[in-house]
C-alpha cells in the first residue's frame, strides 16, 4: 500500500474500511470498480470494496468478536438479535445468505426464516 499511513483521511476513514473488510490502495492503483477518495483536490486515497459475500463473511467475523464468543454459541434471543441485525444490513439481500448465517449460528434455514418472520 503507498498511500500516506499518517494522513488524516487515511486515520478518518480507516475504521470503516476495516469494519467493511474493504482494502485500501495508493490512488495510482485505482481500478473502475474502487473509490478514489480526495483531501483538498489531491487524490489521497482508494478503496476497494468488497464483495457482497466477502462482506458478509467481514460482518459475521465481527459480530462474534462483538459477542465474544461464536455465534452457534449464543442463546435463542441473541441469535433472533443477530439475524435482525443482519437483516437490516442487507445480509439475505446475497446470494446464499440465510445458508450462510443459519451456518455461522449453527441452525437451520428454516430456523432463520422463522427468526425473520418473527421480525416483521
């Protein structure tokens, strides 16, 4: 990575990039896809999102470091938490994604389709 590690846009937008899982480039590496981003007219930095299914493997990482312990591991309420909160970041919105959320919580799909429509 060539960006300016000590830029402030660099330290400002860094714990999002890594809440995301997204990577961040020198702008000289900028691809179509990636965000250039600018302090003061000079490109400083790209980001690299990443996709939709990288990014829910991210969220499900983070949320057992939340918990502080697996997710298969929580109680009933806490998973019905879990699944309410993935639901409103767009986690079943991805290919696959009530598979892999019943997987990380260690229930079944249709466990997971009953904790959405208990949601509603």
């Amino acid at each position: 990575m060539t960006e300016p590690a000590d830029h402030p846009l660099v330290a400002a937008v860094k714990p999002l990039v890594d809440a995301m899982g997204a990577e961040l480039l020198g702008p000289e590496r900028a691809q179509d896809d990636d965000v250039v981003l600018a302090w003061e007219g000079e490109d400083v930095i790209a980001v690299r999102l990443p996709q939709l299914s990288e990014s829910l493997d991210h969220i499900l990482a983070a949320m057992e470091r939340r918990h502080g312990m697996p997710l298969a591991e929580l109680d009933r309420k806490a998973k019905q938490s879990v699944v309410r909160t993935l639901e409103v970041r767009g986690a079943f919105s991805v290919r696959h994604g009530v598979e892999t959320v019943a997987g990380a919580l260690g229930v079944s799909r249709f466990t997971v389709y009953n904790y959405l429509n208990r949601s509603e």
